[in-house]
C-alpha cells in the first residue's frame, strides 16, 4: 500500500493476564472496527499464565492481523515499564512491517479492565472525525468516568507538569507517602464533563488513543527516563509527536471507566485522610477543577 486511506486503522494493544477482561475487551474493539471500512489488530503478550493469548488467537480467526507472544520477557527486562514499552514497541514495528503501515488510524487500547465497560461508538467517532478536521491533530485520547485516572502518563503546564510518581517516591524524609499521594495523584484526579471542548496536552493515555498512522510510526516507547527511573511509556512516545509538530489532546466526550484500583479508596486512608477528601470533594462542586483548563486558550 502506497497511500493511506481515509477509513482505515490498526488497533494495537498489549495483554498479560487479561482473559478475563477480553470477552468484553474484543467486543468494544470490534463495535469501534465498524467505523473504519478497513482494519488489522496486532497484539503483543508476554509473561502471561492465563489463556489470554488462546483467546486473542481464537478471536483474530477471519480477520486481518496477527498475535506477538513475546514469551517470558521477566527474566530479561526487570523493570515493569520497560516490559510494556518493549512489548508496545514490537506491536509498532510489526506494524511498519506490514501492509497496514499505510492505513490512516492507530488505535492504540488497553485490554485489561479498562475498556471492560460498554464503550459509546458514537463519541469515538466523533473523535475520529476531529483529528481528521485539521491535519496538525496527530492524536486524541480517552477521558473516564468518574474521573480522569491517568495521571501517570499525563503532561499538561498546570494539570500535571511532571512526573506524579517521581515526586511521591522522591519526597522529602518529613512528608508521608498518603500526603504526597493526594497532592500529587487524588487532587489531578478530576471529573471532566463530556461536553468540554478537547484539552491540549503533551501527553496523554487514558486506555484508549487514537492516532493519526503518519505521526505514531515515527515515535517510540520508553519505559525508562535517562537516569533509569521507571516511566510511563506513553510520555515519551507523545512528546517526540509533539516535537514533530502533531497536536495531542485528551477528548473528554470520549470516556472509559476509570479502574477502582487507580482512584481514591476510603479503605485505604484513615479518618484524617478520609475527612480531606470529604472537603476536597465538597469544594470542586462548587468550584470545579475542569473550569481552570477550558479557560486556557
């Protein structure tokens, strides 16, 4: 193929024990395939003890693609970032290898719980069609319900200017770790309405990314920063986009379920923990946080 297509995507997504997310995983991807009248899916699984790359092989059966099994990747790369980003890495390069390099999308989604909720087709669509509207776009990204989850993989001037993670391991000797847990992951957490325009970010993921081909096949994952810290792999593969002069923007119509695990617990915190969400909570629906960001320009 030597042209892209207008109605064409990939959909790329790594797995490690995800079977019993996948039957409702694969039935959101194939209701999201039928926008595009062209489509291949390219998973990569490693170190994984369940069935899910059975699962993943029986359901490509009769469409276009192909399942990586990367194998025991725990005895070679330590760290968990550097797994994923190895494993996203051999998704893009069997893309750039194949036919569909040329196809217009890349769809790049989770395969855990995050998209086990029923998605809305609609607003993906309408995601789709507002890259499309300005060749600058090169990516949107998903918002979630109740509240925006992925702080980690984040990067925006106010909303989250650096690391979250680095900053609560790295904290002062005096700070404890819910203190800096809720400065630097619970108070970004917010609730963004649907109805928001599309916020400008550095980078982004949410579980669910649509790119434009031309712009994600030139980037590429890193799971580790220069000093050899763990990372969100999606920062440095958006903000090579964004030096490339692709816009990226977090979509907030478009929204999946925040996983449990990543969002504020009562259980987990005492009373005095508790009681400060309690105001937190009290105070955004009176003043809301999402109002400071559809103010910037």
């Amino acid at each position: 193929m030597t042209r892209t297509s207008p109605a064409s995507a990939v959909f790329v997504g790594t797995a490690r024990d995800c079977a019993r997310w996948l039957p409702d995983v694969l039935g959101n991807l194939a209701r999201l395939a039928r926008l595009y009248e062209r489509t291949a899916f390219i998973f990569t699984v490693s170190d994984t003890t369940d069935s899910t790359a059975a699962l993943l092989r029986d359901w490509m059966v009769n469409r276009r693609g192909r399942v990586i099994d990367l194998g025991d990747l725990a005895t070679r790369l330590r760290l968990r970032t550097e797994r994923i980003a190895h494993a996203r890495n051999a998704g893009l390069d069997a893309v750039r290898g194949s036919p569909w390099a040329g196809y217009r999308h890349l769809v790049v989604a989770d395969l855990d719980d995050v998209l086990a909720a029923p998605l809305d087709v609609e607003s993906c669509a309408r995601a789709a069609g507002w890259i499309e509207a300005s060749p600058d776009r090169a990516a949107v990204f998903a918002s979630a319900a109740p509240r925006y989850y992925d702080i980690w993989a984040l990067r925006h001037p106010t909303w989250s200017p650096h690391d979250c993670w680095h900053r609560i391991w790295e904290r002062h000797a005096a700070e404890s770790f819910e203190a800096a847990k809720f400065r630097e992951v619970f108070a970004r957490q917010i609730a963004l309405p649907r109805q928001m325009r599309p916020i400008e970010v550095s980078s982004a993921f949410g579980g669910l990314a649509l790119y434009r081909m031309s712009y994600a096949l030139n980037s590429t994952y890193a799971g580790l920063d220069a000093q050899g810290r763990e990372v969100s792999e999606h920062v440095a593969f958006n903000e090579a986009i964004g030096r490339a002069g692709g816009r990226l923007h977090v979509f907030p119509e478009l929204q999946v379920q925040a996983p449990q695990q990543h969002l504020y617990n009562a259980d987990e915190f005492d009373f005095r923990w508790r009681a400060m969400m309690r105001l937190r909570e009290t105070v955004e629906r009176y003043r809301p946080a999402w109002r400071a960001l559809n103010d910037r320009p």
